[in-house]
C-alpha cells in the first residue's frame, strides 16, 4: 500500500508534520484532506479580502471604495474602467493644479496625456498623447475633471489620430494596408507596427 492520494494543499503539508507511518492510512489522509482543504478555503478568502484593500486589485469590493468616495455605482462597466474611476478620485483630491489634472487624466487613459492652460481664455486643454482616437471611458473622465477644476476654467478635450504624414513615412503603400484588411476609421486610431 502506498502514499494516499489528497487534493488539499494544506492537508499535504499537515501530513508532512505527521509521522511517517500515517502517510499509508486513509482515514488519517482522509482527516488531513478534509482540514485542509477548509485551510485552503479560509486562505483563499484571506486573500481575496487582501485584494479588496488595493484599487489596481479590488474585484468585489469596488462597490466599497465607489460609495466611500461618492462615485455611482455601474456594475455593466468594465473592472478596468471602474478602478480607473477610483484612482482619478483619489488623485483628485487637494489643491486643483496642471500637474493634478494630468495625473487625473493619464488614471483613465492609461497613456500620455498634456495639459494646457490657455489663461486669455480661461480655458485648459487636456490632449491624450499616447492612445490613438476617443478613450472609451472619456465620460468618466468629463465628470471627474468637472468636480475638481474650478468653476471658472472651460476645459476642451484634443484627441490624436494617425496623420497621413506618418502614414506615409512607414512606407505601407494603399494595396498593403488593404491586405491588412484595415478600413478607413481604422486607419485613424491604428498603432503602425
């Protein structure tokens, strides 16, 4: 008779503490299965707690940190889009400065993003850089820039689109990029390869 197969992480490592002579009796595998494999759960639950603490992990207890910091609860939005929801409000909070609205920005976008100030017309401009065409949660975004700049600024919103002169440059001809299968509007957010 040899070593009893168990499934439990914890009840493998429960019988290592055993003595030798245990590791043939099923009933004391059996027993070790069992504890085990309730350590195992309770670790897991540990864990998946732990993981609610943190923004860039929090699955279940997103709907926490959205009431804590007033934001409306969406459960058809993506997880991604909800933690980047979060980390704007949170790096929203104090003084209103560019650096700050950059910082909110680049939380949802994820890429570059400039921030200009156009103070004759009491207006600043957030320019995504880095991705190509409309961020897909730029609504969140509208609504978080909205409560924290001041009241008397307008903000405008500028987008970047593949120009035909970097087209060009790669030197894909028109019969190349329609064997990629690529369609006009496409074309303007497509990252060259």
């Amino acid at each position: 008779m040899g070593n009893i197969s168990m499934i439990s992480t914890h009840g493998k490592e429960m019988m290592t503490y055993l003595p030798g002579y245990y590791s043939t009796s099923r009933i004391m595998s059996s027993i070790m299965d069992v504890q085990g494999g309730e350590l195992d759960k309770l670790w897991q639950a540990m864990d998946s707690t732990l993981d609610q603490y943190f923004v860039s992990t929090a699955t279940w207890g997103l709907d926490l940190w959205e009431q804590e910091l007033g934001i409306p609860t969406d459960p058809a939005k993506p997880t991604d889009q909800r933690r980047s929801v979060i980390l704007s409000k949170i790096r929203g909070i104090g003084t209103v400065t560019v650096s700050l609205i950059k910082n909110v920005a680049e939380a949802y976008d994820g890429g570059t993003v400039n921030v200009t100030v156009k103070s004759e017309t009491h207006t600043f401009i957030v320019k995504f850089i880095s991705s190509r065409g409309i961020p897909p949660n730029l609504d969140d975004l509208k609504e978080v820039i909205e409560q924290i700049k001041p009241a008397h600024l307008a903000v405008e919103y500028s987008f970047t689109y593949l120009s035909f002169g970097e087209l060009d440059s790669t030197g894909i001809t028109y019969g190349g990029i329609e064997s990629m299968g690529k369609h006009f509007g496409e074309l303007e957010i497509w990252d060259i390869p």
